[in-house]
C-alpha cells in the first residue's frame, strides 16, 4: 500500500497572512482564508517521517495529525522556519516517553548549528546533551549526492542553492525513493540549482517533484536568487525536462510560497496551468494530502 503525504504547511519564513504585515496578499488571506492561509513549511511522508520541523507544528498536529509516530526527520536547512529547535524541548517534556529517539538529519555544514546549541545556554538552559544521553532524540550528518537508507526510504540529500544559520551552509534538498521504486524531489528552499545539482539530476526519471515557488508572480531581481519564483521554476522546470529530469506525467506540486506577489492560490494555479498545460502542476495548500506512487493520481 503506498504511503501518503501531507502538506502540513506550505508557507514560507512569514507564514501568510503574517502577523505584522499589511499587504494585499495578508489581508486577502484574511477576508478569504482557505488555501491562501499558509503556515509554514512543513512535509509528513507516511507514517514516520516528516520533512522540516518548523514553528507552527502545534497547530499543524492540532490540523493534521498527531507527531508521536514520527522517528525520522529531514531538515533541509536550519533557519527556523524548518528547523525550530524549541520543538526538541516538546519532545522532551512528553510524559510518555519513547523508548525509541527521534532522528534528525542535516547537511554536514547545517549539522554545526546542532554543536553549537548542545554548548549553548539558549538551547534549554545547556541541557541538550543531556536529553541526547537520555534518548530522546539523535542528531546525523548526511554528505550531498551520498544516498542513505531512512525508514522506509532510499534518501540522497542533494545541494540546493539556498543559505542557512551556518556560514557555509547551502539547502539539502531530498531524493527519496520508496520501495516500489516511486521516486520524489523534495526541494525546499532553492534558487535555481548549480550544475553539480543539475548533472546528478539528468535522468533520474521523477515520479513527484515537490518544488518551492516563493515568489509567486513577482518578477526576481538578482539578488534574490536562492529562492524560485513562477517564471524561475517554469525555467527550472524547461531544464528538468531537457535533462530527463521529469517526465510528462510527472505529478508537480508548489509550495513555500510567500506574501511578497499578488497572485492568491487560484490565480497562481492559473498562470500555471497556462504556462504548461501538459504537465500536472498542483500549488499545494495547508492539508493537501497527495499519494506517494507512480501509479495512483
């Protein structure tokens, strides 16, 4: 039986509306809710692993379901909109404790914000190693391009073209490959990939390729070239295509999507199903549950 995904947020660092701001695209999400109501970024595939672990996860377990199953978790990198360390301190304080940790994983350069909060009094008063030692949760390193068994998973973190906390930290975007072979692209957060992304990418045949679409119809000056807006994924999306990346029937769906455009979730929807009328692009929503399988639509 294939596995299920959830989107239990498809926001991005300012969540939509965010809570200071006043632009059109916060106060139409306020007057219409629905899919324009975003939290942040946050991806449960099956039953034990989730892709981010953000500040909205009380809410998001309220929504969609609870997180006590969860044994493995990817981070893609560690600004805290998908990695929020304080959620480490809600696992310790359950009053049923697993007899099992948590993993996290990192890319080694993200895997140093975890040294220095285990030495630092932010992190729970300096506790940190302690619950380590206690089990409740475990921290892994993951090298670009090197491919990992993770649950029910083949996963191969490959180098996303977007920063972190650390100063030499770059985005692990996850391949995953599921035993009936279906094949998946996470990429959270990315501009458009260097080549060394883009050689390990030719022909790997994806099944779903869940991109981030940040910017939504804004037009991206230079500058802002670690995140996709629609015309920068439209031309990632030529390239994967020319590459034999994806396929036609490739399912395709957006997330990471901010307040910084003026295109509501139906219009974004529009634009690309204009743009590619022959390809399956979905701009995913908070609670979108999608199949994890080549075959079912």
């Amino acid at each position: 039986m294939a596995d299920t995904g959830i989107f239990y947020g498809t926001g991005a660092s300012e969540g939509v509306p965010s809570p200071f701001c006043d632009c059109p695209m916060c106060n139409y999400a306020r007057e219409h809710g629905g899919k324009d109501v975003r939290k942040r970024s946050c991806f449960r595939l099956g039953r034990n692993i989730m892709i981010d672990m953000g500040p909205d996860i009380f809410t998001q377990a309220l929504q969609y379901g609870s997180m006590c199953d969860i044994e493995h978790v990817l981070i893609t990198h560690t600004h805290d909109d998908h990695f929020d360390f304080t959620a480490l301190g809600l696992m310790s304080m359950a009053t049923h404790l697993r007899t099992t940790p948590v993993h996290f994983y990192f890319s080694e350069e993200g895997y140093r914000f975890i040294e220095l909060l285990r030495d630092s009094e932010i992190a729970f008063g300096g506790s940190l190693r302690g619950m380590e030692k206690k089990g409740i949760y475990a921290f892994h390193k993951l090298k670009y391009f090197e491919t990992y068994s993770i649950g029910e998973y083949e996963v191969t973190p490959i180098r996303g073209n977007h920063g972190g906390n650390m100063a030499k930290e770059r985005s692990a975007n996850y391949v995953l490959k599921a035993k009936d072979g279906t094949k998946m692209l996470y990429g959270m957060d990315t501009g458009l990939y260097e080549e060394e992304t883009l050689d390990f990418m030719k022909n790997q045949n994806l099944d779903i390729w869940i991109s981030e679409c940040t910017f939504g119809n804004l037009k991206l000056q230079e500058e802002w070239n670690t995140h996709l807006c629609a015309d920068t994924f439209l031309e990632l999306l030529d390239t994967f295509e020319k590459n034999k990346t994806i396929r036609q029937d490739t399912k395709i769906y957006l997330s990471h999507i901010n307040q910084c455009h003026t295109a509501p979730h139906e219009k974004l929807q529009g634009i690309m199903t204009d743009a590619k009328p022959e390809y399956q692009i979905v701009v995913a929503y908070d609670g979108l549950e999608i199949p994890i399988s080549r075959d079912e639509k």
